[in-house]
C-alpha cells in the first residue's frame, strides 16, 4: 500500500479513523498517525461541543438581560444575565463537591434540596463564569489555530 498524498512513497501506517495509507512523513505530522481531512473533522467536531457546553450560559444570559431591561433597568439586566449565565457552571461544581447522601428524603425534601442548590449554583457561578468563558476563549483559540495548521497542510500536500 502507498501513501494516499504521496502515491510514490511507500506507507508505513494508516488512518485511524478512515484507514488511508500514510507515508512517514504523513505519518508524523500529529501525535497519532490520522490523515489531514480525519484531523480536520476532528477539530470542527471538537470544536462544535466547545460551543454546545458554552450554549446554555449564553441563552441564560440572554433571558437574564431581557428580565431586567423589561423591568425597566438595563444595569440590572446586565447583572442578571450575569449570574443566570454563571448558573449552570455553579451547578457542576457543586454537584461535584457535594456528597451523594440525599437519597432518603420526601419530596418535599428534594424540593428544599433543590431551591439550596441553586441558590448556592448562583453565587459559585458569579466565580465560575469568567473561568468558564476564559476556558472557552482558549479552547476556541487553539482549536483554530490547529485548524489553519491542517489548512497548511492540506495545501502544502496537493
């Protein structure tokens, strides 16, 4: 089997997604042997569920801002969409931090249960949303970068 860009060259691995014939060079240009078009969908779909985990915090924000803008304070908009925003991220920490211990409680319970945890959620969230956004200011960055990467290498290949 030969490389599917160089056909003069002999491979030495192929694709692990699609099975393609890779030559050393090809082989080398990431840590697992993967074609440029493999790698490529790879980084657009990486970078779609980047942006599916951020979603929820900016429709949150969205919703908060037109609650306070309606009650007639755009400040107050601004300040609710903030912490609505940070929620969902304060709900991860705590459901992480938190024992898994309430099982045995009424409904009732579970309803106290839940109004604590959200409350708690809003204010995490006020700390958590810069680092969550920074996250995935970073995360979008490089997942680009290493998309013009294998841009570069496409062309340099044909």
């Amino acid at each position: 089997m030969n490389c599917y860009n160089h056909p003069e060259e002999v491979a030495v691995a192929s694709c692990i997604d699609c099975g393609k014939g890779l030559c050393r060079k090809c082989a080398s240009l990431y840590q697992i042997p993967i074609c440029n078009e493999c790698n490529l969908r790879r980084v657009k779909n990486d970078k779609g569920n980047i942006i599916r985990v951020y979603l929820p915090s900016i429709v949150l924000f969205i919703i908060g801002v037109a609650a306070g803008i309606s009650n007639g304070s755009f400040g107050m908009g601004i300040c609710l969409g903030y912490v609505f925003a940070g929620t969902p991220w304060g709900w991860k920490i705590v459901t992480f931090i938190q024992p898994r211990m309430f099982l045995f409680l009424s409904f009732f319970g579970w309803v106290i249960y839940f109004f604590i945890k959200i409350t708690i959620s809003c204010f995490v969230g006020i700390v958590a949303l810069p680092i969550g956004f920074l996250k995935l200011i970073i995360g979008l960055v490089s997942a680009h970068k290493k998309e013009q990467d294998i841009n570069n290498n496409l062309t340099n290949n044909q």
